[in-house]
C-alpha cells in the first residue's frame, strides 16, 4: 500500500520526479558520486573536490597553495595540512531541486533529513502546478497550456523568499519552508520534532 501511494505521489508530481536527472547530471560531470535512493529521492555526494578543494590538491599532492612565503624569514615553507584546508567556501552546501538531491560529503543524518523534508516540499510545489495547469488547459482547450504551466512549478518556491524579506527576515533562513526544515529535523534538547512525532505515533 505505502509503495502504491508513493507511486500515485510520484504521478501527481511527476515534474518533482524528474529531479532525479540533476544529480545524474552533477555525476556526469564528475561532480558527485555515490547515489542511493532514499525514500524515492536520489541522494548523490559532492565529491571532495567541490567542497574541500585545497584539501583534495593536497592529498594528490598538488603543489599549489601548499607553500607560502614566511614573513619572518621571506623563504617559502611548507603550509600545515589543516591551515591548507582553512577555505572551504562551499562546505555547508546540501542541494534540493525536486526528488533529487546533493549531500555536503560531511553532512550527517540531520541534512539528509533537512534536504528529504525539501523533496516533499517540492512534490507540494509540483502537485500545486498540475492542478492550475490542468485548469487553464482546460479552459483553454489547450494541452500545451498543461505542459508549458506544469513546468513552472519551481517559481512557486519564490513567494517564501519575497515574503521572507517583506517580514523583515532573511532571504532564506526565514522562508517558512526553510523554517520547516529545519525545525522538524534540528536536534534540540537531544531529539528533532521528526523523531519524537515518529515515537509518539508509532
Ligand atoms: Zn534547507
């Protein structure tokens, strides 16, 4: 029964669905590795070199940003690994677009759940956009309507933003679907909402 609904899910927001090709796509290009399907969504990993590159020059031993001029002596010394490492600009970056995500290698459980609680997010955004899509093709007589209108289901992640910044708040982090994320899947006090609404339901 749950594998038939979630197929009956996946057809209602088929558009969300097509998120599992951008994680393909990021492993094409030798991006990301390491897929699973987790709950129906497409998981991939960042590979080192995206979000550790100074890092991952120097464990293939890749001379550049490995040396730095002293300022005491003007020679050329051999910088420390962990001063190396020290930018990473790209370090907290876990990414949802539809069923189909990328995972900060060092992320842990919570951002897996922070990024699933996105998926589903995303399948109300694309179930959102077939029904007015089905309702001005058929008002129309139109199916390309259908077709053109379905696919503008990401634009309706963009009222969070503008609203967000209306209320006085940040971009992001104060976008209610941000919120949500993160307060069904931060631990506090030992144990995320997800987890005790999971034990009190079970
Ligand atoms: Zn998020």
């Amino acid at each position: 029964m749950k594998i038939f609904l979630r197929i009956v899910l996946g057809i209602l927001s088929w558009q969300a669905v097509l998120g599992w090709l951008w994680p393909l796509f990021l492993m094409a290009i030798y991006a990301a590795h390491k897929p699973r399907f987790v709950e129906g969504c497409l998981a991939v990993d960042w590979r080192p070199w995206v979000t550790t590159p100074r890092e991952f020059l120097h464990r293939i031993n890749w001379p550049a940003g490995m040396y730095t001029r002293s300022e005491l002596s003007g020679k050329w010394i051999r910088v420390a690994h962990k001063s190396v490492a020290t930018a990473r600009p790209w370090t907290g970056l876990s990414l949802t677009i539809g069923w189909g995500f990328v995972l900060n290698p060092r992320a842990g459980r919570r951002v897996l759940r922070h990024e699933l609680v996105h998926t589903r997010q995303h399948s109300d955004y694309a179930l959102a956009a077939n029904i007015y899509s089905s309702a001005a093709a058929a008002v129309h007589q139109d199916p390309w309507i259908y077709l053109g209108l379905a696919l503008t289901w990401p634009l309706l992640i963009l009222p969070n933003f503008i609203n967000a910044v209306l209320r006085g708040g940040r971009f992001n982090l104060d976008s209610e679907h941000e919120r949500s994320a993160r307060a069904q899947t931060d631990i506090i006090g030992g144990e995320s909402w997800e987890q005790v609404e999971a034990r009190r339901i079970r």
